[in-house]
C-alpha cells in the first residue's frame, strides 16, 4: 500500500492507494470514523452493479449499517434536485451528525456526495472512494464540493475536505477507453506544469496497458503533486491556479461543443497544446514542447488540435470565471515541467491567438 498524508491544520487526512483496496474499505473507514453507527454511501447507476455490493459488504464486515442511494451516471445529476433527493433520503435513513457519507464513483459522485455531506446536518463526516482515473487523480483531493447551475458548472459548492480517501485501481480496469484517456489528460498536465521527469515517464509508455502496469506509482505522483498545492493553497488563490494549465483554453472547446461534442479531458489536452503554442509566441515557452504534449496525448486517443471559431474564443474568454477585470491570468510553460501564471489582456490574449 501506498499512504499519502494531506497536512492540512486540524483535518490532515491519508490517501491511500493499494490493489484490491475496495474490499478493506470497512476497516480502513473504521480506523477514521471510530464512533460512527452508519456510512450513507452514493453511488451512480453505473458503478452501482460493478462494485457496490463489494463496498457495501466491507463496511457492514466492520460494524457499520450501511444505507445507499444511486443517482443517475453523467453530468447531469451534479444538481440541486438531486442533492434534495440525497437530503431527504440521508434523513429517511436516519443519518446522525457522528454518521458520515460515503461517495463511490467519479467526479460527479464525488462533488454531489460531499456537497450533501458538508451541508446535511451542517456537515458530517465524508469518505471519497473514487473510481475514475480523474476522480483519483484530480477531484476526489483538495475538498472542493459542488453541484452545477442552470447559471453554470460547479457554481453552488464548498470546501468538505474528506476524512479518508480509499483508491483501488483495480476499479480503473471497467472504464472505458475514452474515460480512461480523460483522466490521462489530467495525469499528463501534472508532468507538464510540476515534473519533467514525470512527463518523459508517461510519454515513454503511450498505451492504457503500459500505463496501467505502473498504475500506483502515477496515482501516488499525481496525488502528491495535488496534494502539496491544496497544502500550500486550501483556498485557490496562488499556486493552485497553476492546475488550471490547458483549462482557460480548452473551456473554450468545451463551451463550443455545448459540453456534448468534446468531454472536459479532450478540451484539456488540445488546449494545453494550444496553450504551449502560445507560450512560445510569446516568447515564453520552447517551441518544442506544443510537439511533444500533442505526441502524448495523441498517443491515448485524445486530440492535439481541435477547431474553434474566433467568435467562440472571445465568448469563452469573456465569460472565464478565472480571469478577473480586463485581464486574464493563462497559465504557460516556461519550460517541460514548471509553469508560470501570465498576466495579459484579454485584447493582448486575442491578439495572439
Ligand atoms: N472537486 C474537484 O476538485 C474537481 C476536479 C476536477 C473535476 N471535478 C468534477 O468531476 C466531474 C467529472 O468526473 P469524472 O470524469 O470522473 O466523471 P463521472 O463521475 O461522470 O464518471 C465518468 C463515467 O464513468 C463511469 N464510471 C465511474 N467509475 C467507473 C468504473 N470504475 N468503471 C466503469 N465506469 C465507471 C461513470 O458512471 C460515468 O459514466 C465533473 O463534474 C467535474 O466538475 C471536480
Ligand atoms: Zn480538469
């Protein structure tokens, strides 16, 4: 097993990354929830057959009463309807304030299950259990909670930091391919932004069996990576900005296709290469980095390029949440590895584009 520990004052919690995990989970929450009689435990209609059951089991093997709820897989069940309908029934179940909720699944299951969480009861206790490569990689750590809005994604949320985050990637092998390609996008932005080495590592292994043969050891680097910037930066306001490398841009792509024609980790990857083209037309990145972040992302089915209309841009960049005023902060590579917020205008950003 591999154990990372997230320092945070007062509500430091572990990762925990092992094979086969899914099965010890009952014990693993009992270590952090010593006094808890129930684990409301979310799920969607997806992971619910594969691997429900298996998790349930484990945790009543550890004393717990375990409720379940399944919401619909996709997107769509990030709302505040089905958060009521998580409410009511967490009520139903009898959920106490010393109980917690447990989320199995993706993002979506992750971001919905601890919003409930921080706001049931004023917030009781919350397990990630997550079963994508992005939720493991990227949402189920740093205590960012959220349901979207007509308005928007993720606009009604909090900070829940997790008490335990339990990552089987055995669970991995049941994703389809382009699911797993998605999450790669996100594994392949921590090289470009933090770790060299790191990137020429994933770039050396350009298939999903490759990558799944050292599949702990990318878990734990991303996982580490994350976890030193939600230490430094709980909040989001400096240095986890720089996670939002290839995300400014490729909104654009995700904003163009209505969310339908282009899932957020395709958007991620052309427009982190976009953004390396940029980068070097300012000036500030080697030309030859855009060549070898297309290379690695094209490697895995994911697209290095994708058409969008200037028009598109301009709405996109207009309506980014994470530009403030007239200026906006693109995050470049200054080289493989280390990236650097920019500041510039939007007229300046448009320009070069
Ligand atoms: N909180 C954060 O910091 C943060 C960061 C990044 C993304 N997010 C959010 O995460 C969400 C996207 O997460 P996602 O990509 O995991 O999407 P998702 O939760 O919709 O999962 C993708 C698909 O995979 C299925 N699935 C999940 N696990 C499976 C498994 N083991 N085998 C087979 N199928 C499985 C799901 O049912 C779904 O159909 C978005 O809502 C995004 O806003 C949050
Ligand atoms: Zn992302």
């Amino acid at each position: 097993m591999r154990t990372l520990t997230v320092d945070l004052p007062g509500r430091a919690y572990d990762i925990q990354i092992q094979r086969g995990l899914l099965d010890l989970a009952g014990e693993r929450c009992r270590t952090v929830l010593p006094k808890a009689a129930r684990i409301f435990l979310v799920t969607d209609s997806n992971v619910e057959p594969l691997y429900l059951e298996r998790t349930a089991a484990s945790l009543r093997s550890a004393g717990f009463r375990v409720s379940t709820c399944t919401v619909p897989a996709g997107e769509s069940a990030k709302c505040p309807e089905e958060l009521a309908i998580l409410w009511e029934n967490m009520m139903s179940a009898g959920l106490t304030r010393t109980d917690a909720v447990a989320a199995l699944g993706g993002g979506v299951v992750g971001d919905l299950a601890g919003f409930a969480a921080a706001t049931i009861l004023r917030g009781v206790d919350f397990i990630q259990i997550p079963t994508t490569l992005l939720a493991q990689v990227d949402s189920s750590v740093g205590g960012k909670v959220a349901v979207d809005l007509r308005a928007g994604k993720n606009l009604a949320g909090a900070f829940w930091q997790p008490k335990l985050v339990l990552m089987d990637p055995d669970v991995l092998d049941t994703l389809p391919d382009s699911t797993f390609a998605d999450g790669m996008a996100e594994v392949i932005k921590y090289g470009c932004i933090f770790d060299r080495a790191f990137f020429d590592f994933l770039a050396a292994r350009p298939s999903r069996k490759e990558l799944m043969a050292d599949i702990e050891h990318i878990l734990y680097t991303c996982c580490d990576w994350k976890r030193s910037v939600v230490v430094e930066d709980e909040r989001d306001t400096g240095r986890r900005m720089l996670l939002n490398f290839g995300h400014t841009l490729g909104h654009a792509y995700e904003l163009a296709g209505h969310y339908e024609t282009w899932t957020h980790g395709q958007a991620v990857a052309a427009g982190m290469v976009l953004a390396a083209k940029l980068g070097t037309k300012l000036g500030l990145t080697p030309p030859e980095l855009a060549g070898q972040i297309e290379r690695a992302v094209t490697a895995l089915g994911l697209p290095g390029t994708i058409e969008c209309s200037h028009e598109e841009y301009v709405a996109a960049i207009g309506l980014d949440k994470k530009g403030a005023g007239d200026d906006i902060s693109l995050i470049v590579l200054e080289e493989m590895g280390k990236a650097v917020p920019h500041r510039m205008s939007k007229a300046a950003l448009l320009e070069a584009l």
